[in-house]
C-alpha cells in the first residue's frame, strides 16, 4: 500500500483522463495536490470530482506553453503548502496531421504543448522541490513505435524521454526521474484513433483492451513513491503489450 501522506503533488493536464485518475489515485494515498489545466471548465469540476478538504487541493488554470504559467502555478503550490514532492508533467495535445500537409503552426503547438511544457514545468518546479523528490514524465508509446499521421506529437514525446533520462543524470541523488510510455487508454485523446483503426489496434493487443486511465495512474504512484526507490532514468511501458520494448 502506497501512502503519500505529507506529500504534494504538482500536475499539469490535470483535468484530462489520466489526469483526473491519477489525481485520485494520489489524493486516495493521502497526497495535497496542486493541479492545474488550460480547462478551466472541467477542471472547476474536479473538486467535487476528488472530494478534498480545501486545505489539500489547489486548482489553477495553467497554459503549459507559457514558462511564466508555470512559474506562478509553482509560487501558488508553494505558497498553500510550502513545497512540492512530485512532479507530474500530464498536460498533451494529439492532433491528427498527415506529415505532408504539416503546417509549422501545427508543429510548433504540438511540440509547445507536449515537450516544451514539460520543460517549463519541470523547471519551474526545481526551486520548490523538497527532499526525495520524484519527477515522472509522461510519454507514449509513440515516442518508440512511431505514429503516422502524428510525426509531431511522436518526436515531442521522443524529446520527453530523452529529457528524462538526462534530468535522471543531471538531478541526482536528491531527485529521481521516471517516465511512463502509455500505449492506448481509454480517454477523449485516443478516440478519434480507435474510430479510424479501434479493431486492428485491439486485435494486435496482447491484452486485447484499452488501459484504463487508472493504470496509467497506479504506475506514475509506483514511479513517484519510495516502493521504486532505487529507480531513476527509466520508461515503464503500459501498453498491454501492444509494443514490448
Ligand atoms: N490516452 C492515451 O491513449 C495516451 C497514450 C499515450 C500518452 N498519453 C499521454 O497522457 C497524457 C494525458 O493524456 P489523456 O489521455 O489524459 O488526454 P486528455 O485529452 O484527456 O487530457 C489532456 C489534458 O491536457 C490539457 N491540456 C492540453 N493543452 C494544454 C496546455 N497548453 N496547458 C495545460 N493543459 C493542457 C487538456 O485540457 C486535457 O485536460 C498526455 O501527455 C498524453 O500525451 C495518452
């Protein structure tokens, strides 16, 4: 039984699928969370969602793109509870673009949001870090399979996991780095992929289901918590099997 009790968790895309779940996972172990997203909307609806005394959750809007976003994300989480133990870079963006017809604009957002992000967050972060720290980066199989129609989203997530591997190096021994690499899971993401190749997709699953977002949330718990406490620069693949690396 994992506990983080005394422990704050910083998180962007926090009101997303996986987001939300892995709010619930933390929050369940006893964690004050610091959650921000550009959803302003749905991510007011996580305090009845997660069922927090006020004193344990902090919601903020929070643009990843913007590195001063982030900086007052991380000024807000000091301020209420005087530190940050976990970082949780979620917040990302999966647009579908065939590579020929790429504009720079789609590039460009798409690296904004998925690996320039989790820069501005991981750095914003640094100062307020306590002692035994965790960082656990969020990637995807894409960053090792290759994703047609996604060449943006997959080389920003080929930046994330080469971004933590060397923050495993550059950050050590105070803080450990991790990633995971879901595969398909079951969120508003993956959707318009499983309409276009859902049977195919599935039929080459070994487990033959999407994830649920909780078990993407249940492996960033194990990455974050001392049960992993000798583990740092490594990629915990949660794909059911769909590519076994
Ligand atoms: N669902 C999957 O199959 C899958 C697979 C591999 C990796 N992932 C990764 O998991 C993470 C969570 O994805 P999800 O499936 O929960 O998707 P989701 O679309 O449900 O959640 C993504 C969240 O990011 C937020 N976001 C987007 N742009 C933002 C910005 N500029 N600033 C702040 N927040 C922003 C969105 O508002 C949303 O709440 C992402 O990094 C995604 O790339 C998901």
């Amino acid at each position: 039984m994992i506990s983080f009790e005394g422990r704050v968790l910083l998180m962007s895309g926090a009101a997303g699928g996986i987001g939300l779940a892995t709010a619930r996972v933390f929050a369940g172990a006893g964690a004050s969370l610091a959650l921000g997203d550009l959803d302003e909307r749905r991510l007011a609806e996580m305090t009845a969602a997660l069922n927090l005394p006020a004193d344990r959750l902090l919601l903020a809007r929070h643009d990843v793109t913007d590195p001063e976003s982030s900086r007052d994300l991380v000024r807000q989480a000091q301020e209420k509870f005087g530190g940050i133990d976990i970082v949780v870079p979620n917040a990302g963006f999966y647009p579908t673009d065939p590579f020929e017809s790429m504009s720079v604009t789609s590039w460009s957002r798409t690296l904004a949001v998925n690996l320039d992000g989790v820069f501005h967050l991981c750095q914003a972060a640094l100062p307020a870090l306590r002692p035994d720290a965790a960082l656990v980066l969020v990637a995807s199989m894409a960053a090792h399979y290759g994703s047609p129609a996604h060449a943006h989203y997959a080389a920003a997530k080929g930046g994330v996991l080469s971004l933590a591997k060397s923050l495993a190096k550059e950050l050590a021994p105070g803080v450990r780095v991790n990633a995971v690499s879901p595969g398909l899971i079951d969120t508003p993401m993956v959707q318009p992929l499983m309409q276009a190749r859902g049977p195919e997709l599935l039929n080459a699953t070994p487990l033959r289901r999407l994830g649920a977002p909780e078990e993407v949330a249940n492996c960033i718990a194990f990455l974050a918590s001392p049960l992993s406490s000798y583990v740092t620069g490594a990629t915990l693949h949660v794909n059911g099997g769909l590519y076994i690396a």
